[in-house]
C-alpha cells in the first residue's frame, strides 16, 4: 500500500486544501494580469505556478513504493511474554497522543522548531504527524500500548532512512506554511540549520534514536528499558553495529538511564549558536555498541 492510499484522514484533507489555495492564486494572477496586465499578475502567477510545481513533485515523492518494516515474529515475541508492553509501527491516528510524546522527546527543541508554547508546538506536531516520510512523522515511530492506551514512542532511522526523511522534510514546504504560523516558518528553517550544522552525522553502520519519551504519569514503570531493548532488536535486524542519540548535557537522569542500559557519552556539541538557538547548554552524542548475533551454520 502507498502513503496516499488507504483511510482519509486530516494530513490527506490538508494536502487537499494546499491544492485548492494555490490553484486559487493561479487564477487571481491571471485575473489580474487579464484586468490589468502589470507585472503584479505575473509575479502572483509565476508564484502560484511555481508552488504548483513543487506540490506535485513532492505528492509523487510521496507515492513512492516505500519499504515497509519487517518486524520479525521472534523481536516481536519477545516484546509480548507476561508482563511487557506491546510495541507497534506508529499509525496517522496516532497523531493526538504521538506529537505530545514527540514533544515530550525534545520539549526545547519542539519548542524552537514548532512554537515557543508546549500547546502551539504540540498542534503542528499533530497535523504533520499523519503525513508520511519527514522527520516528525509516525512513518518511523513505534509506539507503546500499555492494555488499550498510548503510553511511550520511539522514533529510530538509519542513515538511509534519515536522509529520506530530511527531504521529506523539505518537500512538505508548502504544508509547513498551512500547519505552522506564518510568522514560525523562518524560526524553523534557522533552527533546522543550526541543528543540521552542530549535531555529529549518522554513519551507515549507526541507528539513531531520534525520538524517545513515556507519558509522565507512566514514567519509573521501566517502560522506557523495555522500549530501548525492541530500538537495540530493530538495530540488530538491520545488521547495524552502533546505536545513537543525543541528550542535553543537563538532562542529568537521561544521562544516567542511558549509561546504565550500555550508552558511553561519545562527543560534546557546545557550540555557541546551537546552544542558543535551543537554550541549552549543549548536548551530548550517546553511543552503544551492538553485538550483532551470528546465525549458527552448523548443522
């Protein structure tokens, strides 16, 4: 199945009215260039057009045939003995549960990418979340059920699928300037640069945890170990040998969790404009190693 197949729901809605909004600044260009004939029409035309274009280019972007995960019975087993959670691919209705976890993952940076208030931040994680492919999408997130509730969700990507959702990312331009206020839009692009140019890359042998968080009325339960063990299985089945995020260097208890399930503190990014950009004091690149099982040959 396609991204754009399948049930309707706001993110498809959404791309609907992007479509109509811009045929109606084609047709208000011509208009005036009809009416008028002065350059006023051409720039509102040539500016229609060009969105026109770069809307199409990324719907058949999207219509891709892309890769689904294949989740082998024995990871997921061994996420479903007594007492554990269950893990699932994150789905588009996900979306009112799963962009306030994303938030929860990176409160200042959702902050300084989506809107300086948890509520303003939390609304475009949620209409974007439903769309498939960027970087914020359920595309790369799983999700925790605890009985018939969301409780916890990690997003993770190799460096293949982080380059894919980079420019799905910047394929939705169009999107951004519904989902977003106008006036977030340049604060967004800043803080994605700023980001893109501070933080270490990803190596094609590294997964990266982009997302991770649990519900604050859920937290202390061990759910995020649980979740850290099916991101460490999902690493393992791709053949990878490294896992990797970063924490802010004063987030002092995501620190400790993460050393205590194997994680070494691996570089330290302090660079002044990153640091400002997102008020931190910096953050710190985590990294594990992986031993990657053999298969047994011998019969």
């Amino acid at each position: 199945m396609t991204p754009l197949e399948g049930k309707i729901h706001y993110g498809y809605c959404l791309l609907t009215y992007i479509h109509l909004s811009i045929v109606s600044i084609i047709v208000i260009g011509i208009l005036i260039l009809l009416l008028f004939g002065n350059v006023i029409g051409n720039i509102i035309m040539g500016f229609g057009i060009y969105t026109f274009l770069n809307y199409w280019v990324m719907i058949l972007y999207l219509l891709r045939k892309r890769e689904p995960y294949n989740l082998s019975s024995e990871i997921m087993t061994s996420m479903a003995k007594p007492g554990k959670v269950i893990i699932r691919p994150a789905r588009p209705q996900d979306a009112p549960v799963g962009a306030r976890l994303m938030f929860y993952a990176g409160v200042n940076y959702m902050r300084a990418f989506f809107g300086s208030t948890e509520r303003q931040a939390i609304t475009v994680l949620r209409r974007m979340f439903s769309l498939p492919g960027h970087m914020t999408s359920y595309t790369y997130a799983f999700v925790v059920e605890d009985g018939i509730d969301i409780v916890a969700l990690f997003s993770g990507l190799n460096r293949r699928s982080l380059r894919a959702s980079n420019r799905a990312s910047w394929m939705y331009g169009p999107v951004w300037w519904i989902a977003a206020p106008i006036w977030q839009i340049p604060k967004m692009i800043s803080a994605y640069y700023e980001f893109d140019k501070a933080v270490p890359p990803v190596l094609d042998e590294e997964y990266y945890i982009l997302h991770l968080a649990v519900l604050p009325e859920k937290r202390g339960q061990g759910i995020g170990g649980q979740l850290m063990v099916f991101a460490e299985n999902m690493a393992k089945s791709k053949g990878l040998k490294r896992m990797l995020l970063d924490v802010e260097i004063e987030n002092e208890g995501a620190r400790r969790f993460y050393k205590r399930l194997g994680f070494r503190e691996a570089k330290f990014v302090t660079d002044k404009s990153y640091c400002k950009r997102f008020g931190i004091k910096g953050s710190i690149r985590m990294v594990k190693s992986i031993a990657i099982q053999k298969k047994n040959t011998n019969l």
